[in-house]
C-alpha cells in the first residue's frame, strides 16, 4: 500500500515532500505568515476519505514513470 503525504489545511495529497506543489504551497503560506500545518503520512483510501484529492503534479508526473 502505497504512502504519501498531506497537511489537515491541504486540499491535496502528494507523493513525497519533494513535490514542486506542495513545496510552492508550504513557502506561499509560510511567507504569508500561516502556520504550518504537520505533515501527516496518509493511504490515498485515508485522504479521499478525509476528502483530499491527488495533487494534480505528483499524478502527472506518475504517469511519467518519474520518481515522486
């Protein structure tokens, strides 16, 4: 079962945090003064069940066949 990673204030759920979008998001808020949400460690059954989708990046580059 694969892993991946998500935030309780994101809409989304990544491969890894190496993800270009959840990067760009984590120094959008940070510079916006938010605080930053724990990254949490989730199956996508957990995520869509918490009514996160698959961030758009991490599938495309996915399909790929390019590391997360």
């Amino acid at each position: 079962m694969s892993e991946y990673i998500t935030t309780d204030a994101s809409d989304c759920y990544h491969s890894s945090e190496e993800c270009e979008a959840f990067k760009a998001g984590r120094r959008g808020s940070d510079a916006a003064g938010y605080r930053l949400h724990e990254i949490r460690r989730v199956t996508a059954e957990q995520a869509e069940g918490q009514r996160k989708t698959a961030c758009p990046v991490c599938a495309e580059r996915a399909a790929e066949g390019a590391p997360p």
